[in-house]
C-alpha cells in the first residue's frame, strides 16, 4: 500500500541527500526485497527495450494523449521543400533585380559596390540554409503566416 511503501523509502532522503546515496540506498532496499520494482525494467527477468515508434503510433496507444499538437510539432509551421525552393528563387530574383537597378541608377562607385553586396545575398542565404536550415525555415514560416491566416486570405 501507500503507507508502507511511504514508511519504507522514508529511510531515503530525497531532499538533501546526492543521487549516488540515494541509488546506493534504494539498491540496499531491493536486496532486502523491500522494494521490488526499483530498476526493475533494466534488470527484471524481461528488461525493457527502447525502439522508435512513429506518432501515429503514439497517438494510438495512448488513446490520442500523445500527439504531434502536446508535443508541439503539430505540422501547422512546417516548411516544405518546395517552400525553401520559392524562397531561394524570390531572394535571387529581388538581388538580382535590386543590383541591376544599383547599377543603372546609381553613381559608378557606388552602384558597382552596391551591385557586388546584392549578389552576396543569395550566397549568403545558401549558406545560412546549408549549415542552419531552420533558421531559414522558421523565416519563411513567420512571413507565410498560420493555418487561420490563409484561410482567411482565401475567403
């Protein structure tokens, strides 16, 4: 019961005790066999074994408890490939536009100079987008919007 299980490891001190003396002791405690189900599922007769599981798996062997929205993935903010595409292209097409018009309306110097730092900014985003795409990502998902913005764009 409760009370024996509560009067058992009360000889445990969980408050100011380290966790190397309060192992040492629950271990004390299971080959007194006062306690049979401390490291039981590590050294049990059937010791348990982690394997990956999906989440839709989850989400149905926990009656829906466990799912993509409690573990705060829910695929609302996901950015897909194509969406990294469409940005690479935009970013390009804006240097590109923007250095060209630096060029022609712009003076000599200046332009010239402009023109060679709009073309490092599509560079500069392949390189952000190699070594921290969710950077990238989580750009995009901030300027595309929610779920609810787009349905309310297409009403």
């Amino acid at each position: 019961s409760n009370d024996e299980v509560a009067s058992i490891s009360s000889s445990v001190d969980f408050d100011a005790g380290d966790a190397v003396a309060q192992t040492k002791r629950l271990d004390e405690l299971v080959q007194s066999g006062d306690f049979t189900l401390w490291k039981s599922a590590v050294t049990g007769p059937n010791p348990l074994r982690t394997y990956p599981v999906s989440l839709d798996f989850l989400s149905s062997r926990t009656g829906g408890q466990i799912n993509g929205e409690s573990l705060g993935i829910s695929g609302e903010m996901d950015v897909s490939l194509d969406d990294f595409k469409d940005a690479t292209i935009g970013v390009t097409l804006a240097s590109t536009v923007l250095a060209i018009g630096s060029l022609i309306v712009l003076p000599e110097n200046i332009g010239a100079t402009l023109c060679y730092l709009f073309a490092l900014i599509p560079i500069v985003f392949i390189a952000v987008g190699s070594s921290a795409p969710g950077l990238i990502a989580a750009g995009i998902a901030t300027t595309r919007g929610t779920a609810d913005d787009q349905a309310n764009r297409e009403d």
